[in-house]
C-alpha cells in the first residue's frame, strides 16, 4: 500500500479512532487526522497496521461552529444625567 496526504486509512489496532485522512508525510512517519479529532503521528515502521479505508467514510470534525448571541429580551435603558462643568 502506498500512503501519500490524502490517503483514507484506518489502523487495525485502534479501530476506536475511526478512519483517518493523511495529512503529512515524512521519510519516518505519517501524520494522520483521525475521525476521533485527534491528530496522530505512525511511524513508519508501523505503516503495516494501516489499511486503506473508503474515502467517504472520513468524516472531520469540524472546527468550533460559531454561535449568534441573540437577546431575547432588550437591554434596559438607564438615564444618565449630565453635570455641568
């Protein structure tokens, strides 16, 4: 199997982690996104536990969604008085 960024793989002895998109490659490990949102470094010497998985069964987590604030209520308004200088 020939793991390049972008393969889909999953590893054979963590099968918690779910499947998992390789991200970086280096001449002793690969970095892999896992489904699991942890980001995990394989050495090479255990490129054996991987196995290509379907590249539609990645799913990423998705960053933090940003929330709208809404009010349900309006603020109250107080008045200030103005002093003269």
């Amino acid at each position: 199997m020939t793991i390049k960024p972008g393969t889909v793989v999953s590893h054979s002895g963590a099968t918690a982690w779910g499947v998992g998109k390789v991200v970086e490659m280096t001449a002793l490990r690969a970095t892999i996104q896992f489904s699991d949102g942890i980001i995990r470094k394989i050495a090479a010497s255990h490129y054996t536990s991987l196995q290509l998985a379907d590249p539609a069964s990645f799913v990423p987590i998705p960053e933090s969604v940003p929330v709208e604030k809404v009010r349900l209520t309006p603020k109250p308004r107080t008045k200030t008085k103005k002093t003269a200088a």
